[in-house]
C-alpha cells in the first residue's frame, strides 16, 4: 500500500516541455507521483494506478507547436478502466522554473474559486476530478487553516480563454506551481473510443 492518491503521466508523444509540466504538477499536489509513460497503454496506466491505490491518473497531452495542448483524467475507483468526465484544452502554461519558482510538495491543498457561479461550477468539477476539497471563498486569507497551498480559479478576461489555474501558497498568496489558462472545458460522453487508442 502507499500513500499515493494521484498519478501523473503524458501522452505518448510527449517532448520535454509536456514532461515539465507532468512533473511539476505532481510535485504542486499532495500525494501525487509522476510516472514515466514509455509504452504502457492505457489498461496497463490504469492497473498500476490501481497496484498504488490510486484515485487517479492526470494525462498531460501534447498540443500544436509541442506545447502542453490537453489534461485528461482516468478514474481508478472503479473495476473498470474509464475517463473521468472532465477535459481540459489548454491555451497556455507558465511554467514554475520559468518563473524562478521551485515546486515544493504541499501537505494538504484545496480547490477555491471566485464567487462567480460559472466559476464555482467549474472549481467544483476540477476538484472532483483531483479528489481535493473545493472551497469557495473571494479571499485567500484565512485559507492557509484549511491547507498549505491553493488551486485558484479564476476567469480569464481574455476573449481567447476561459478560466485561470494558479497554483498559490495559502500563507503568502505566491505561486508555487505552474500557471494553466484553460481555453475551455470539455466532457467526456464515450471513454473507449478508436479516436484515444494511441494517445
């Protein structure tokens, strides 16, 4: 038994920066481990999940240009190997050593959002899908009671995206993991489909 509740992997066709990303997202959540993808397929991603037991698995895709392009979710509760019903396309990262910001494994974190009830929704549905509590709250202070660090969503006010994931310390209100801006926010209907077999 360990005490991993997540697993972090890319696509196939990574490159390096799809990998940084990988690494610095299990690094910016409690209980969560980045594994190597090499050949592993998705049944064999999900069995060892389940051989950690693990509540997840977050996929890091590859996008246009070699850029991080998608987050996917794989949900191991279950007998059976299915997506988690969230996808997110990304419009860009930042990455934390891009920022001079070294990632330091939180204790505990919790999912907030701003009191916008689009945002909310979708703070929700993010932290159902990391298995982290969702708080919502338009203030950081007093968070840091509740957790050592904060995903924060935010709306974008880009035409040209949606929301804003910032990884922040709950004490300080700095970063302290990578930057998302999620374009928008898909649903999986169909798991198993011929269009995923090679991803």
């Amino acid at each position: 038994m360990t005490g991993y509740k997540i697993v972090v992997t890319t696509t196939r066709r990574s490159n390096p920066r799809v990998r940084s990303l990988a690494k610095e997202i299990a690094l910016a959540l409690p209980a969560a481990i980045k594994v190597n993808r090499g050949k592993m397929n998705y049944m064999e991603i999900f069995k060892y999940a389940k051989f950690l037991n693990a509540d997840r698995v977050i996929m890091v895709c590859r996008g246009l240009k070699g850029n991080p392009g998608k987050i996917m979710f794989l949900d191991v509760t279950g007998p059976e190997l299915k997506f988690y019903p969230l996808v997110l396309k990304l419009k860009g990262v930042k990455l934390a050593r891009e920022a001079g910001i070294a990632v330091k494994r939180p204790n505990s974190a919790i999912v907030s959002a701003r009191a916008e009830s689009e945002t909310i929704e979708f703070g929700m549905e993010l932290a159902g899908a990391l298995t982290l509590p969702f708080i919502e709250n338009t203030e950081l202070r007093g968070q840091s009671m509740l957790a050592e660090s904060v995903l924060l969503v935010e709306r974008s006010e880009s035409l040209e995206s949606t929301f804003i994931l910032k990884f922040i310390d709950a004490r300080t209100g700095n970063l302290r993991g990578p930057r998302l801006t999620v374009e928008k926010v898909q649903e999986v209907i169909k798991c198993q489909g011929l269009r995923m077999k090679h991803m």
